[in-house]
C-alpha cells in the first residue's frame, strides 16, 4: 500500500499576494509551487468590482516572472453597498470565482467589511441562486469576545444563521481552527467546506507565548490552544473533500 502521496502542482485556495512590491515578492513562491490560487481581495482599496479584480489579475499576471505557469482565481470584497446585479455579472462574467466576507475589523484591511449582516442578504440571497461560493473570514469583532473564542461565536451567531436563512448558499470556512469549526464543516451538507492553514496544523499558541512573545507566529485567526490542533490535523487527514489547503 501506497505510503507516501506527492502532489506535484497543488492548487491554494486560499492566498494573499497584496500589491505592488508585495505583489513582486510573494508572487514568484506562489506560482512556484501552486499551479493555482483563489486570491484574497483584501486590498486598500478593496475590490469590489468585477472591473476591479479584472485588473488586478493583469498586474498578477504582468507581475509573473517569464516561463511559470499560475492561475490567479480572483474573488470580490463583500460590502453593504455590493449590489447583487453587479457580482452577478462578474460571476456571468467569468471575472470572479468567489466573494469573499469579512467581518469589519476583524483582519488585515478589513474597515470596509460588513457590520450590519442584513445589508448583504439580497447579495447573498443571488450567490445561492448562481452558484457563486463565499468564503469566509469567520470571527466576530466585539470587544468582550475573547479573542481565543471569536471563531466559535461567529458560527453560533453570525455563520450558522446565515446558512439557515439562504439555503443552497455555497460557503468555504476560511483558515478554521478550532475543534468547533472543524465539527461544523464535517457535520454540514455539501454545501459546506473549510480550508485550513499549515500553520494551524501544527503550531498553537503556546508556541507563540511560552518563553517569550514570538511575533512572526501572530497571525489572525489567532493560534488556539493545543487541544484543538488534533482535530484540525484530523480534518485535513480524513479524506473528506470538504477540506482542503489554503495558506
């Protein structure tokens, strides 16, 4: 029996090339490795449109070094004023192969994410319609919510509500680390599905504080405590396709 599996040219569904010099630096180990990547949209400013994320995929592009060969698979910024019409013709459009939500100031260059996640249902609303996946930046913001915590309240109180109320809706947990999240994701349709990070399978945070702050290991979410990292390793070593690598 087959003990070792090597896959060649993965695909990362989920990754930050940012812009400019940025964009020159992460690009080349990217695409060095992955033959392609659902890429985060998390820009200042944001992109929002289907124009927006069209241009962003030709400085990608432009941006590649000569002879690789990447795939960048572009994704909207949810907001409250995206109008459905709008990410539906990026979608019909091929410009767009998901829209990403994030939670306002719940990560890096999110103040232009939802508040208010009522504003976005008749967005959501058309998604479940065509088809066109969400991916989800899953924490909640409020200051009396533990850090250590934000990702389990977000699926009681924001996910799992969401899904109730817009059946048929695609949704990708994004970057999941905690028991919670994985237990969520196996235990849903096929609707569901969850990427995890290679950080979270196998680090936690005593790596990041026991004998001193190691700040290179800060990331958001946040690494959890050590009881959740099995379940994750779990996860991503089940065989089940509802998870999957993004970095």
């Amino acid at each position: 029996m087959t003990q070792r599996l090597t896959i060649r040219r993965p695909d990362d569904w989920h990754l930050h090339l940012r812009d400019g010099a940025m964009l020159e630096g992460v690009l080349p180990w990217s695409a060095r490795h992955f033959a392609r990547a659902i890429v985060m949209p998390n820009l200042v400013p944001p992109v929002v449109t289907g124009a927006e994320a069209r241009a962003y995929r030709d400085r990608i592009l432009a941006a590649l070094p000569h002879g690789m060969a990447f795939d960048p698979l572009m994704t909207l910024y949810l907001t409250e004023d995206s109008d459905p019409d709008d990410v539906a013709a990026a979608a019909a459009d091929g410009l767009v192969t998901a829209v990403k939500l994030y939670p306002a100031g719940a990560t890096t260059n999110s103040a232009s994410g939802v508040r208010d996640f009522d504003k976005v249902r008749g967005v959501l609303e058309r998604m479940a319609e065509i088809g066109l996946p969400l991916c989800v930046h899953g924490e909640v913001t409020r200051a009396e919510v533990d850090i250590f915590d934000r990702e389990a309240v977000f699926i009681d109180e924001v996910l799992d509500p969401i899904r109730r109320a817009t059946p048929g809706l695609r949704v990708v947990m994004e970057h999941i680390t905690t028991a919670e999240a994985a237990a969520y994701a196996a235990e849903g349709d096929d609707t569901l599905a969850a990427s995890i990070t290679v950080q979270h399978l196998m680090l936690d945070r005593n790596d990041m504080l026991v004998g001193g702050m190691r700040p290179h290991l800060y990331c958001l979410p946040i690494l959890k405590r050590g009881t959740h990292r099995p379940r994750l390793v779990e996860a991503a070593t089940s065989g089940n396709p509802r998870f999957f690598l993004g970095t």
